[in-house]
C-alpha cells in the first residue's frame, strides 16, 4: 500500500493489476493505493489549458488570409473517464473543429467584413465546439479570433487605398479653403475698392468745395477781377506743381507752354457745355 498527495489540479485514474480494467478515480488530495494491486494508469490536469490554430482559407472577394484562433478549455470533473479514454488527442479534435468552422464561415464574407465581424467568427466556434466537445468531457470556456493576417501585397494595397481615400479628402478640405480664401480676398478687394471710390468721391467733392470758395473769395476781395481770371490762375499754378512733380521723379518730357492755353479752353469749353441755365445768371459763381 502507498500512499501519494495529489495537488488539487490534478485526477488519477487507477487500473486493477490482475483485469487491467479501469477500476476508479482519485480526486485531489491524500490517496491510498494499493501496489501491486492497483496502478496507476493516467493524470488529467484540472487546469484551464488554451490551443493556438493557425487556419489558412480565402474570403467572399478572393483574398487568401491566414486566421488565428485561441481556444481555452478544462476537463469537467465530473466527465473526467470521458476525457481521458474517450478522445485520444484533444487537442487535434479541438483544431479540427476550429477549421471547419473557419472554413465555412470566412468564404462568406468579404475581407472587411471578416475584419469588422471577428466576434461573430469566434461566437460560431465557440458554439460547435461546446456542443461537440462537452460530450468527451471538455468544457470549452472561450474561443478568441486573435488575428486576421492577409498576404503582404494585399496587405500594402489596403493600405494605398486608405492613403488615396485620405488624400483625396485632404486635398477636397484644401479646395475648399483656397474657395473660401479667394472669395473672401475678392470681398475684401471689392469692399476696399468700394471705400476707396467712396474716399476719391469725397476728395474731389472738398476739392471742388476749396476751389469754388477760393474763387468767389479772389472775386469778392480783387475787384475787376473776374472767375475766369482765378481759374486760369489755379490752372497754372496746378500746371507747374505737376511739371515739379514730374520732375522729381526723373523723367524727361517735351513741355510746351502752349499746353497750358490749350487746357484752358478745353476746361472752358466743357464748363460752358455743361454749364445749367440757373449756373449762367450767377457770374460769380463757379458751379
């Protein structure tokens, strides 16, 4: 007789010497066998165990993908003479669950999908697998699609395809604002030539104001002096203030003092075209 401590991971199935049948089982803990009676003939680990499959198949749109599955199982204690006498090799078992179940399902799907659906790839595994395998004694606690692997090229070309997609939006975005940009300048451009007319309109209207003033004034305080007389005035001096001005920025022209006659009569001939019957009683006045 032995006695043996089991550790509380483990069963112990025993054997009768003479039958060499299946005889009992020792759960954890203190057991007594009795040698040569009595040995013993396997252990079951209590332990949750987990096998990697790697699991080649093809999509809906023709694309080969390499899937790997995770699937983390125990032996039920209750089922552990199952376990152990009848499946031989659970873990092919498991695997060969996991690629019909892969298989099936992937062909159905386009490679997106299988990426956005890798949930519900892992739920049909788990289901085949817990109906199938509690039958032999395994408890199947969850099955983890834990990567989708297509070929390199293709892995490439998806990646091209987002860089495009990303690109094109980024150059839309960037349209958009050089749009909103050129529209806004010609706004600005249009507003600005707008309080630019408004500024010259006033100008001339305080520079026509100050010439009509100075001439009624010249009138008023030179006496026999008529406006025609203060406009010819004005006109020359304006004349000469714009031949120093010309002057002063280095250009050579032709200057005739002719020029100056000839400028005031077609001032005077435009005046008098122009001028309103109530404008030509008032000799005094300018406008």
């Amino acid at each position: 007789m032995v006695l043996r401590r089991l550790t509380t991971r483990l069963f112990l199935l025993f054997r009768s010497h003479e039958l060499r049948q299946y005889k009992r089982l020792a759960g954890p803990g203190l057991s007594c066998i009795l040698y040569p009676l009595e040995s013993i003939v396997g252990k079951l680990s209590l332990r949750i165990q987990q096998i990697d499959v790697r699991c080649e198949t093809k999509t809906k749109d023709n694309v080969f993908v390499q899937i790997g599955v995770a699937v983390q199982f125990r032996v039920i204690e209750e089922s552990a003479y199952d376990a152990y006498y009848r499946l031989e090799n659970s873990s092919s078992q498991i695997q060969s669950y996991v690629f019909d179940v892969v298989r099936s399902t992937l062909p159905r799907m386009e490679l997106d999908d299988a990426f956005a659906n890798k949930d519900q790839i892992a739920a049909a595994i788990f289901e085949q697998l817990q109906d199938v395998m509690r039958d032999y004694g395994y408890e199947i606690l969850a099955s983890l699609l834990v990567d989708i692997s297509p070929d390199a090229k293709v892995k490439v070309s998806m990646n091209e395809i987002n860089a495009s997609k990303r690109l094109k939006a980024a150059a839309e975005h960037k349209a958009e604002a050089d749009k909103i940009r050129q529209v806004k300048a010609a706004e600005a451009d249009a507003e600005a030539k707008y309080l630019s007319g408004m500024g010259v309109a006033r100008q001339r209207k305080a520079i026509a104001e100050g010439l009509q003033n100075s001439v009624f004034d010249f009138s008023q305080e030179i006496h026999g002096s008529s406006p025609k007389d203060v406009m010819d005035i004005i006109l020359l001096t304006q004349y000469f203030d714009t031949l120093d001005n010309v002057g002063a920025n280095n250009l050579i022209l032709e200057h005739d003092p002719q020029v100056v006659g000839s400028l005031q009569r077609q001032l005077r001939t435009s005046t008098a075209a122009n001028r309103s019957p109530t404008a030509a009683e008032n000799k005094n006045s300018f406008f």
